[in-house]
C-alpha cells in the first residue's frame, strides 16, 4: 500500500505527497498533460524539443542544472505520444531548490533565440543519430503511419519529419508552451522523509503565484476501428531481418488493458513465454523475439517483434507466428501458465515500487488517468484475471484484420 496525500492550489496546480521515512532523498516529479499526441500534423516534435527547451534557462535562472548540482541533486525528463515528465531528485534538506527550479521555469521559461537555436540543434542531431543513422532507428517513423490514419499517434514523439523542428519559429513555440506549460495542466509529486504542513507552504510559497490559464480541452480525431491487414516492407542497411506485428488494442482505461498486458506476456515475457520457446528454442526461426504493450492513453497497440535468423524466410516465421497465436486463441492458458505469469507480475510490481522516484511518477500518471488511488488497485486488478478473459480478449485483438506488419529486409542478406 503507497500512502499519500493530495492537495490543490488556487491556480489549479495538483498536488501529491507521498511520504517515505527511510530515504534521505526527496523526488520532485512534473507531469505535464502534453505529448506528441497534442501537435499539429503540420508542426512535430514540439513536445519533444520543449523537454529539451526547459533547461535551455529561464529569466531567472540562467542555467537549470547548476544549482541543483551544488544542493546534490540530479534531474532529468522524457517525452512520450501522451505526456512530458520532469523530475528531480536531492537531498530532502534542500527540497525547495528543486521547488523554486521548476517554478520559475513554469512561469517564465527564457525564450531566447540562443536557446531555441541550441536546443534546435540537439534535437535535429538526436533525429538523425537515433532515428535514421541507427540500425532499425526508424522502425515506428514507418510502424505507425501504417496503423494510425486518423490520430495522432500516426507520427513518433520525435515528430514526422526534421523540417518541422528546422521550420520551428519563436512565435510556434511561446504558443505551444503557453497552452500546456502552467499549473492548470501539470500534477506535481513530491516524495520523501517531509511534512504535509511543510510540503504545503513550501509548494504554496513557489506556485501558489504561477497564473492558470484554464483547462486544455483535448478534440483529437479518433482513430477508425481496423478491418483489414496491413502489410509494409522497407529495405535497410541492418544486421538481419526483423518483424514488427502490430494488433490494434484499447485504451488505457479501458477494463480489459491489464488483460491484453497479461497477453503479452504469455507471448512474450521471457525466456519460457510462448513465442521464445516455440520461435527460438524449438523451430530456430529467430534470434530474439518480445511482445509488450504501448501503454498507449488512447487506443494502443499489442507489438510482437524480433529479428530473424540468418537464411530464415519471412513466410517461415509468419506460419509458425500465427499458428502460436490460433492456438493461444483456441484453449484456455492452463493455470500453471497463469500462476508463472502473475507471480512474474507482482515481482516486478514490487521490484518497481522500491524506488522512491518509480513511486512518484507512477502516482503522478495514475492521477493523471484520474485518481492516484488506482496505484494500490492495480495488483489486485491484475489478480482478477482469468483464463478465459485472456481467452475472450485474445480472440478479440490478435485478429489478422487487426494487424499491421512492418518488414524490415536487410540489404546485407541479398
């Protein structure tokens, strides 16, 4: 059971507060209610380059990272298709140097045309480093224009194209930061040895001035349901063939989620899911094989991927793949199965509920998805999980019209 408390500010701000009496640390999380779901198809890649521009200096503080590093501290952040999260991590003693960091770099971020243009530079190089001059770098820059044809998630966090960064002007990006960046659409966490009294004044004494802009009303275009297979093949200079199979499934708040993540791990969890052991240990077809879930807010998606063994067909490996997926969608998972996956789950749910920072964020997102109580349903929600619900779903989404195939054929083997 994770204890908190939560509070709010005039300006709209959320709060959370969890205490932990054992750490000498304290956690300052922002989740800002912004991803690359929210942009323009015509201007990509914003919410990834603000993660960069916030420390690019506000007007008061010309560099983030110094003092946060004379207090002992670390931070740092990530962008995904749904949200944009800073945290920091110091000694609890110094909590309020983190406080009046991310304060001020809500209120008044410095929009300088050095910052833009460095911070401009960063994310045009980490495009062509990570994304096109990396083996399978652009694997979802072609994955998800292949399923997505509505919604945003039709475009990667790092946006659709460099030009769009490149086009950038100051005026796109004083707009796009005043829309998400104020109280009105971040939860604040804060986690450690502390006070709920202290925790108050201290976060009423660095936001309580911050204006609210009001609440960002979300009209995003909703993705059609899917009725046919889609099947694309791309040619690139990569070690060996790889495979991405991609299956249309719910929302993030939708009941059966947990299920389809259930899902994926009979496939795909370890070395003694369904898809290792049959694809790599018993037929030899590949040299790696996973399966996961996005963790999509909106309609995301159950992925099966791997790369193929040298001298292995496409055709070969897409037999065997959906003869795995007929016979998962056949029978029940029998309950030593069941037993092996859920007792995986809840050692990994411990395991993660150990740091002080994993704590944070995840009650920083389960308030985000509408109430950080749902960070001690979770298990039992997992727990609830039959057989036959695998079953029902599975039937459901591991559909063929359900699916789109991306191939990524090796230059080296031809």
């Amino acid at each position: 059971m994770i204890k908190f408390e939560r509070f709010s500010l005039p300006n709209h701000l959320r709060v959370l507060f969890h205490k932990d009496a054992t750490s000498p640390m304290a956690v300052v999380n922002v989740l800002y209610d912004v991803g690359a779901r929210d942009e323009s198809p015509e201007k990509t890649g914003f919410a990834h380059l603000f993660e960069h521009l916030m420390f690019g200096g506000s007007v008061n503080i010309p560099d983030f990272d110094a003092p946060l590093q004379k207090a002992g501290g670390e931070n740092n952040a990530f962008t995904s298709n749904d949200i944009t999260n800073y945290y920091d991590v110091v000694p609890a003693v110094n909590l309020e140097t983190a406080l009046w960091l991310e304060s001020d770099r809500m209120l008044s971020l410095a929009f300088t045309p050095r910052s833009l243009e460095v911070q401009r530079s960063v994310v045009i190089e980490e495009f062509k480093q990570r994304y096109l001059n990396q083996p399978y770098g652009d694997v979802w820059l072609e994955l998800r224009p292949l399923i997505y044809k509505e919604h945003p998630y039709r475009w990667a966090t790092i946006g659709k194209e460099i030009e769009h960064i490149e086009q950038a002007t100051m005026e796109d990006v004083k707009h796009f930061f005043k829309r998400f960046y104020h109280p009105g659409n971040a939860i604040l966490c804060i986690a450690g040895n502390l006070e709920l009294d202290y925790v108050q004044t201290v976060v009423e004494k660095w936001f309580g001035d911050i204006p609210s802009v009001g609440e960002n009303l979300r009209n995003l275009p909703q993705e059609p349901t899917q009725t046919e297979y889609r099947e694309k093949t791309i040619e690139r200079d990569v070690p060996s063939d790889g495979f991405y199979y991609a299956f249309r499934m719910v929302d993030r708040l939708h009941p059966d989620y947990l299920t389809c993540d259930v899902l994926s791990d009979v496939l795909g969890r370890d070395k003694s899911a369904r898809l290792f052991t049959r694809l790599k240990k018993e037929l030899q077809l590949v040299s790696e094989v996973n399966a996961y879930i996005t963790g999509s807010l909106d309609s995301g998606l159950l992925v099966i991927s791997g790369k193929l063994n040298p001298g292995v067909h496409f055709d070969a490996l897409d037999d065997a793949l959906w003869n795995i997926i007929d016979d998962l969608n056949e029978a029940p998972v029998s309950s030593k199965e069941m037993d092996r996956i859920m007792n995986k789950i809840r050692t990994s749910k411990a395991f993660q509920e150990q740091g002080l920072l994993n704590r944070a964020m995840a009650l920083s997102m389960f308030e985000l998805l509408g109430d950080a109580e749902m960070i001690n349903q979770e298990l039992d929600q997992y727990a609830s999980i039959t057989a036959h619900d695998l079953l029902r779903v599975g039937r459901e989404v591991l559909q063929k019209n359900q699916c789109s195939l991306l191939k990524i054929k090796s230059r080296r083997n031809d």
